[in-house]
C-alpha cells in the first residue's frame, strides 16, 4: 500500500516527510512530485512503509493534522485513471 500525503506545505521537504512518518515505522520510499515546466512543488507526496499495519496508523493518526502550517490530508493512495484512448465499442 502506499500513502497519499495532500494539501502538502510548499516548504516541506523529502526529508521532512521521511522525519514525520518513520515515527510510525521503517519508510521503503518517499516520493515528493515536482513540475516539469516550473521545477515547483506540486503539494503532494507518496510515502510508501515496509509495514502495512503502520502505514494504516500513521493514516488513521496524521488525517487533517496541522502539519507545517497545513492542514495535510492523508489516505492510501489510489491507482491514477487513464484519459482517452483505448475504448472498446460494441457494434451489435
């Protein structure tokens, strides 16, 4: 499972993440998106545990808590839906 951190402070870093979630356990990975155009921050992240059971209590803890002056939202992250393309008709 991976874990989607929103409404993320533009100030916050990869390692401000790490420091936030390895107190509820070991962090495999950590990913902080950033704009290909502008090189800015998009105000979110990625942060994947080794332990599903302490992913799910740093969601259930960390869930509109005040972090670096925002209000941050977190849940597990859901896979991303693809626009346009491939559709299947059905001519019958």
């Amino acid at each position: 499972m991976t874990i989607y951190i929103g409404n993320l402070s533009f100030q916050a870093e990869q390692e401000d993440l790490l420091n936030l979630f390895s107190q509820y356990g070991e962090v495999k990975q950590c990913t902080l998106p950033i704009e290909r155009d502008t090189g800015r921050k998009r105000g979110f992240a990625f942060v994947e545990m080794v332990n599903d059971s302490d992913e799910q209590k740093a969601i259930d803890d960390l869930q509109e808590v005040e972090w670096m002056g925002r209000n941050i939202r977190v849940n597990k992250a859901t896979p991303r839906e693809r626009s346009g393309g491939n559709r299947n008709f059905n001519n019958g």
